[in-house]
C-alpha cells in the first residue's frame, strides 16, 4: 500500500505528511465501518472491526511484501471472513459469559 509506504518511510518526520496520510486511513476505517454497521454490527463494534480489518490488510501487505508471497493475504482474507459472518448485535453480558464457560 502506497501510503503505508509513506507513513513508514517519512510520515514521521513530516507533519503535513503525517496529516495526510493519517486522513487516509481514517477515511478508509469510516467507510469499512459504516458497511460492517449497514451489515448489522452496531455500531462500536463496526468501528472495532474496522480498525482491526484495516490493521490485518496492512500488516499483511506488509508481510507479503517482505516474503514475496501472498500467505499472509490469503490468511487474513480467511479469518476476516469467519470473524466477520455473524454480526454480533450486542457485547455478552457477564451471564452470556458465564454459560459458555
């Protein structure tokens, strides 16, 4: 990703850079939670998710690059899908807690 590049390479040393580049991806979080919010995540979780699912795409990119394969892509795209499937409407309560264990 270009402006993970960015961020990495000179982000820290430049404010205007380090505006921009932080707009990015707040930009790219809002839109990934406003379609996990449209898809019945409420809507604290969607923003949870959001940060997490931007976080493991970059991390992969990342990883991909440095091992020149696309394993940390495929794994990624594997466990979104499971974590993402089911929204959960509302955090369990201590009780929903207490009988899964």
């Amino acid at each position: 990703c270009t402006v993970t590049g960015v961020v990495v390479d000179v982000a820290s040393s430049s404010a205007p850079l380090r505006s921009a580049t932080g707009a990015v991806f707040a930009s790219w979080q809002r839109a990934i939670a406003t379609v996990l919010q449209a898809s019945g995540f409420d809507a604290e979780h969607s923003a949870n998710l959001a940060a997490l699912t931007l976080s493991a795409v970059e991390g992969a990119v990342i990883l991909a690059r440095a091992a020149r394969t696309v394993a940390p892509l495929d794994a990624v795209e594997k466990e979104l899908r499971t974590l993402l499937a089911t929204p959960r409407r509302r955090a369990p309560t201590e009780v929903d807690q207490a009988t899964l264990f």
